[in-house]
C-alpha cells in the first residue's frame, strides 16, 4: 500500500483511463538535455505507470505515444522516438504484470522492424488478462473516424448493410478502438488544455484532466490524484443531478 491509498475509493476505479503523456521534451530542455533524454525518462513513467494501474484494478490503459502530426517532427527526433519504442519492449513489464498489449493507429507508416517488434509483443502478451495497455502510436483521431467511414460506405455499397442500420454502434465497431470501452477518465500532463486529435469519438463522456506536471515527474502520487478527482465527479450522461441521485441503489441494511 501507497501512502496516498487513503484518498481512493476502491471500487470507484476507472475501468478505462486514457493519457496524453506531454511534456518529455519541455522536461529534457529545462535540465540542458536533448528531448530525446525526456522521452527515455518518459518510458521508465510508463512503467511506474502501467504497474500501478494494474496493481489498482484498471482495466485498460491507453496511452497516446506517437501522433500522425508527429511524423512531421525532425526526423532526427522521429529516428530516435521510433528506435526508444523498439527497445522499450520488455516482455519482463508486461508478463510481470499480467498485461496485455495493443496498438492502435496507422500501421503502414511504422517502420517494419519496429511494426515486427510491435506484432510480437502482441501476439506474446494475447492471454494476458489483468489489465489491456494500448499504444496509440502514428494514431489520429480525425484519420480513425475517416477510415471507419470509408468501412461502412464500402459495406453499404456492397449491399451488407443499408443506410438505415448506421448508428453509434456501427461507428464504434469500425473504429481502431472497437475492442474496448471508452475512458472514464483522461489525463493530459505538461500544462496544455486540448485534446489534440485524441479519440475524439471516444471522450464524448469522459472525465478530463489536466496537470502541470511533465510526464517523466508523473508519479504513482500524481496517478492518484487524478484519479481521486475524478471519483469526486458526478458522472450524468446528459441526466440531472436529482436523476443520477434517485438511481443510486439503497444500501442494504447492517446486520
């Protein structure tokens, strides 16, 4: 046990926390290092990270690593952020842990070592079962919702389903992210207030958070803290307070 357990209330985990992990390079520069040194310490956080989400029961944890705006990066940068994923690939994390890996995003423009090294972790890691970790790497948001129209328009002209049977459902179950429930909760580090192009579809009723602190500082502490935000927010779907508060069940009496 942390000492910050106290402030959470254990069955009102997240079942799904999403996280825009920002701030490696602004974190590196400030210390006189290259960015490349923050987002070396940007994967030792997502080891803390990954083993405390685990130990606290969440379910899936999707974290956006690699942007399709970010192909547009110094490609001295883009070198060395596509190198650090293809060594940051312990098995020792994932299988200590029981936990599955996935990957979401535009495959085709990884390059094949790495895109082999990403295949492999996900084919090893399959029967994994504590907790799902998602990559959301070479991802877009705008992108995902394109192609899964492209889908279904495909689907439609070919006669395999009509115009009239598109609805949410059929849009969730195109996209990248059709495998898992939308987050509870999405933490943003590093100080920016924006989304970024991030599952833009997904967030619809998701709790937002946003923090100053860099992502290589974001500890088990900070983890804690966003998530002892969001379990003091009423979660109402587009319902009244009074409604939420009437559909609460009855405690059962003490004996």
């Amino acid at each position: 046990m942390t000492e910050t357990d106290f402030t959470l209330d254990m069955k009102r985990i997240p079942e799904h926390i999403a996280i825009i992990m920002d701030g490696n390079g602004r974190w590196a520069t400030e210390r006189g290092k290259d960015r490349s040194y923050g987002h070396q310490a940007g994967v030792d956080t997502v080891r803390r990270i990954t083993s405390e989400c685990t130990r606290l029961g969440v379910k899936y944890l999707t974290l956006y690593t690699f942007s399709t705006e970010n192909w547009n990066r110094p490609a001295d940068e883009v070198a060395a952020l596509m190198g650090l994923i293809l060594t940051s690939l312990e098995d020792e994390i994932f299988m200590k842990n029981n936990v599955r890996f996935r990957v979401i995003g535009d495959r085709s423009r990884i390059p094949a070592e790495v895109d082999k090294r990403l295949t492999e972790t996900e084919e090893h890691t399959a029967a994994n079962s504590a907790m799902t970790m998602i990559v959301a790497l070479s991802y877009s948001s705008k992108l995902e919702l394109v192609r899964a129209t492209q889908r279904i328009a495909q689907e439609v002209k070919d006669g395999q389903m009509s115009v009239d049977d598109i609805d949410e459902k059929t849009i969730d179950s195109h996209l990248w992210t059709s495998f898992m429930p939308d987050p509870d909760l999405l933490i943003r580090t590093g100080g920016e207030l924006r989304i970024s192009n991030y599952l833009l579809w997904q967030i619809a009723y998701s709790e937002l958070y946003f923090c100053d602190t860099y992502w290589p500082d974001f500890d088990e502490a900070a983890l804690h803290q966003a998530i002892a935000s969001y379990q003091q927010r009423q979660r109402r779907f587009g319902k009244t307070e009074a409604q939420v508060e009437s559909e609460r069940p009855t405690p059962s009496p003490s004996l």
